[in-house]
C-alpha cells in the first residue's frame, strides 16, 4: 500500500514562520513535523511514499531526499502553485498506482496507527466504496465539525453529532476520475457528492489529534511531545 503526504500548502496562518520554511519542516521537539510522520509510516511496513510540495519545495526535497534513511522510497509531486487537496492527489495518481492509498495531512498530529490504512482499504474494497475517512472531535477552533457518521459507518452530510474531518483518509483512486491533473480542485466538494450515493465510509478516532495550523498550536504541540517523550 502507498501514502501520500500532502505538503504543497503556502502555510498563510502560520506566518512569519512560513515565509522562508516550509511548513512541513517545522519543528516539533527538535524534528521537522513531516519526518515524524514518515518514521511512522516505515514502523507501520509502507515503503513507497508521494509527497507533493508547491511553496519553497525544492527545500523539502533537498531535506528528506529519496527517504532511505528511513527505509522508504520517496517520490515527489511538484507543483507550480498549490492544486488545492484533490487537484494535488489527482495530479499525483501516476506515482500512487490502481489501489486505494493513504492520504495525510502534513500538517497534523495523531496518534492513530497508520498500519490500519490497510484495513480501510479492504473495507473499501469489500463494500465498493471510493473513500474513508478519519473523523476526530470537533476542536475549539471548529465547533461546528464537518461530517457525520452513521453506525453502519458511512459518513453523511449531516446528523446529530457532527464530526470534523482529520486529514487522514484511504481513497479509491477512482474517486479522482473526473478531477484533471494540474487543476486545483478542493476534496471536499468531491466527497460530498459521493457522500450522497453512500459511497464514502469512516471512522471516529477518540484519541490524540491536533491541527498545527497556527504559531501558538505548533509550540503547544512540541511542548506536549517534549513532556511525554
């Protein structure tokens, strides 16, 4: 199973920090966030990942080379400016394959075990669905959430206990078929339109989850990982 780690974002609230780095190498307890998010991925067994980078990406490039030193094949998707979440995984399916695969934010922090993508994937498969996604309690910054879940654990539009999405998510590539390469195109329009035929599944992870969106949330988070490391 292949993942991708989406990176291409201009990173506007998390300036001035952003203006000369790119967001997915700041730091958290010493380390650029996206290399935790790839020793996660190799303990879980992947091998190949994508990742793909529009603002300052010849820098991310140049930090995390080939992955080897983590055990991984890394390849990148560049882009020009930024294709929003859904052009940037369209634009990046040659180098994902025919197989449902991983999607994460870079910009997250979750403690849920990756090695599950797999599971997802198949109850993708087994029910003929093109999606699923990780849906988290609403953070303070979004009350309202997104999405809800069903018991039969489909993700609806609307219901009595709205979710919000994480950023992490196992798609079919079939769900990107009318979306072209190198046109930006948002997720969750597409989702939503899927949602309607129950044809996106999901599930409520109650663990550890953060958006490191903002300068105050990223020294937030690397306090946190420093105190329980």
């Amino acid at each position: 199973m292949r993942a991708m780690i989406l990176a291409a974002g201009r990173g506007e609230r998390m300036r001035p920090l952003t203006d000369t780095m790119p967001k997915p190498l700041l730091c958290v307890a010493g380390k650029p966030l996206i290399t935790w998010h790839l020793e996660k991925l190799a303990r879980a067994g992947f091998k190949h990942v994508v990742i793909n980078h529009a603002w300052l990406g010849d820098r991310i490039e140049s930090a995390l080379g080939d992955g080897s030193q983590w055990g991984l094949s890394i390849r990148y998707s560049a882009e020009g400016t930024a294709l929003e979440t859904a052009g940037g995984i369209a634009t990046a399916l040659p180098l994902l394959g025919e197989e449902p695969f991983l999607v994460i934010n870079g910009d997250i922090w979750c403690d849920w075990e990756v090695s599950r993508a797999t599971q997802a994937a198949d109850l993708i498969k087994q029910r003929r669905s093109l999606g699923w996604l990780l849906l988290v309690n609403n953070p303070p910054h979004h009350p309202e959430g997104d999405f809800a879940l069903t018991d039969q654990g489909h993700v609806t539009l609307t219901g009595s206990n709205p979710l919000t999405f994480s950023g992490v998510g196992v798609y079919d590539p079939q769900l990107f078929n009318g979306i072209k390469p190198a046109v930006p195109a948002k997720l969750a329009p597409l989702l939503r339109q899927e949602m309607t035929g129950q044809r996106i599944l999901g599930e409520h992870h109650q663990g550890i989850w953060i958006d490191v969106g903002t300068p105050e949330r990223l020294m937030e988070l690397d306090q946190m990982v420093r105190a329980t490391r």
